[in-house]
C-alpha cells in the first residue's frame, strides 16, 4: 500500500480516465436525444477542471518526490487529491457549480503545498529545474481563476470576472504546467536522458526567463478580455511557443523509439498551433482551440501516462516498441480533434458531428484504458 504513495499515478490515473469518459458520456447521451440537458459547461469543468487536474497531480505526485527527495504523499493529500478531483464532475452535473469551483480550489490548495512544501525542504543534491518556477505560479493562476468564477457565482457580477476567471483556471493551469515541465520530460522523452544541469548563474537567468513567460500567459488572458481578444490569443501563443521549441529542444534528434514519443511531439505541436489559429481567426476561437485541447493536452496526457507507466512498472522495453494500441489511439484523438474543430463548417449536421467526435474520443479511453489500467494494477513477472 505504501506503494500508493511514492507512486499516486497508479490511482489517479485510472480515476482520470474514469473522470474523462463522464465528462463525454453526456455528449452522446445529447446526441442521441437521451438527454435534453446541455451538456457544454458540465464539460468543460469536468474535463479542465477535474481530468487534468487528476493526470497533473498524479504527475507532480510522482515526480516531486523522487527529484527533490521529499516526502511522498501524505495518505490524507492523496485522500483529499482523490475525493476532491471526483467530487467536481459530480456537482457540476448537479448544477452546483460554486461548490465545484470550491472543491477545485481546495484540490489545488492540497496540490501547491504539496509542491512547493516538498521543493522547499529539498534533500537531494541536484539542483531543482529553472522551468519548475512556473509550477507554483500555475497553481496559483488555477486559484485566482476560481476565485473569480466564485465571486461572479455567489454575487452574479461582474460578468468579465466569469469569463477571466474561467480563462485562468481552466487553460492558464495546465499551459504553466506544460510549460513548467516539458523542459525537463522533452530530453527523457527523446534521449532517455534528463537535461545536464545549468550553473547557478544561467539557472538564475532561466528561472527569469520562465517566470516571464509564464506571467506572459496570465497577462494574456487579461489582454483577452479587457483588449483584444486576437492580441490575447497571440500573446499565449508566443509565450507557450517559446518555452516548447527553445526551452525544451524539441526539434532534436531523437535516439529513443516509441510511438508514444511521436504522439509527444504532435501533442506539443498541436498545442501552440491551436493558439495561433484561434488569434488567426478569432471568431472561431472555440472550435480552433479544441484542436489545443484535445490533439494538444489530451494527446499530451495519454503520452506521459505511457511513458510513465511502462517505466515505473518495469517495461522499459515495452516503451521503446511500437505498439498498434498506442498508434490507433493517437489516430482516433487527432480524428475527434479533427471532428470538432470542423463541426461549425456544417450547422445541420453540428450535433452529430459533436456526437461523433465525442464518440471517437470515448473510444480513445477505452482502448487507452484497457491497454494501461492492467499494467498499473500489476507489474511484469521478472
């Protein structure tokens, strides 16, 4: 059991994927006129606020630990990580929508002490990432978007602290996040190697650099709202582009194989792109930036989850082999992503192109499940 807590990815993972297929389900529920009960934002939330966040702190669960030295997870944070990111989807489907966005906000809360507590009294001798700055900035920009999304829900003014808030806490996060640790996954990924440590003096420039960008993202969503909804977009853009090509190397030679590390690659390009898109086109916006969440983070997502399990489970050999389930889910991502960015291009088939990239998308995680959840439950017999 201890196990549980020097490795939460093995629970919350698979309550991730839990998570995800309630967050679609009622796509093709509407589609199907089983339910007249719109299901757009209970979707959003589900799947920004409550899927995202199980796979990132299974993630930063995993991982803080074993590079600063710390401490595991505590039973009561795993506890808490669990209950909470389960609980979200569930009063979003009740339409209690402020008491969601409480819920997201204690998860986070748990989650940035965990962090920043764990970094802090750090016991191993190498040295933290510069990039990882920006972990504690994005959880606090989770924070403050849920701040705002309550204050507009309990007093229902001003409608601008909504659509920001909603903007930081359900995009803001997760863009920090990637920014924060692509640096550092983007070398194992390709080399099986981490990145060589920087000096202290060009790790004090690259901490600012990052700490940079990241405000740069934040300032967007403010731009956004309060500007020009194009500038926003464009400002984003730059700010993720820069920290995924020149931070992370992402163009190099890779000496690894694996599909899952091809899926990596398109993720990372798919993210920023969907950005520049959406600034190119702004009233468009949403279905282009569908292109960032689904064939961006979601991709991003089934291929860490790839590498972390065959890893951490001892299939390192597995990892470096091309599998068919790995190559038919990152088909049928891009295909749903491809689905719903399209689905306003034909206003009388719009439900059913919904319906059919949620479809895709549910098929995704159920083959993903079946091809990680019994790697997770057991590992290999040596």
């Amino acid at each position: 059991m201890q196990q549980l807590r020097r490795e939460p990815f093995r629970v919350l993972f698979p309550l991730a994927l839990i998570i995800g297929g309630a967050g679609m389900l009622p796509w093709l529920l509407f589609g199907r006129g089983l339910t007249r009960v719109w299901p757009g934002p209970f979707h959003s939330v589900t799947m920004t606020q409550a899927f995202l966040v199980a796979v990132a702190a299974g993630f930063l669960g995993t991982m803080v630990p074993r590079r600063s030295g710390g401490e595991p997870l505590s039973w009561l944070e795993l506890a808490l990580l669990c209950v909470g990111s389960a609980a979200i989807p569930w009063l979003a489907w009740e339409n209690r929508l402020l008491q969601a966005q409480l819920v997201y906000a204690g998860v986070l809360l748990v989650l940035a002490q965990f962090v920043v507590r764990r970094l802090l009294a750090r016991r191993s001798p190498r040295p933290i990432p510069p990039s990882f700055v920006l972990i504690p900035l994005g959880l606090l920009c989770g924070l403050g978007g849920a701040a705002l999304v309550i204050r507009f829900l309990h007093w229902r003014n001003p409608l601008w602290a909504f659509d920001l808030g909603r903007g930081l806490a359900q995009q803001g996060l997760m863009l920090c996040l990637v920014m924060a640790l692509v640096p550092m996954l983007t070398p194992v990924f390709l080399t099986g190697e981490p990145p060589p440590d920087a000096p202290p003096r060009k790790r004090l420039w690259l901490k600012a650099a990052y700490l940079l960008l990241g405000l740069a993202v934040i300032a967007s969503f403010f731009v956004e709202h309060r500007r020009s909804v194009q500038q926003g977009l464009y400002l984003r853009a730059l700010a993720v582009t820069l920290a995924i090509t020149v931070g992370s190397g992402i163009w190099a030679s890779a000496t690894r194989r694996g599909l899952h590390r091809v899926l990596y690659r398109v993720a990372l390009i798919a993210l920023p792109s969907s950005l520049f898109a959406a600034g190119m086109s702004p009233l468009r916006r949403i279905p282009l930036l569908h292109l960032g969440f689904v064939a961006g983070l979601s991709l991003l997502v089934f291929a860490v989850s790839v590498h972390v399990t065959l890893l951490h489970t001892g299939r390192d050999r597995e990892a470096e082999q091309n599998r068919w389930p790995v190559a038919l889910v990152g088909l049928i991502t891009v295909a749903a992503a491809i689905v719903r960015i399209y689905a306003e291009s034909f206003p009388r088939r719009y439900f059913e192109s919904l319906t059919l990239a949620s479809g895709l998308w549910l098929a995704g995680l159920l083959l993903w499940a079946a091809y990680l959840v019994p790697k997770l439950i057991r590992n290999p017999a040596k």
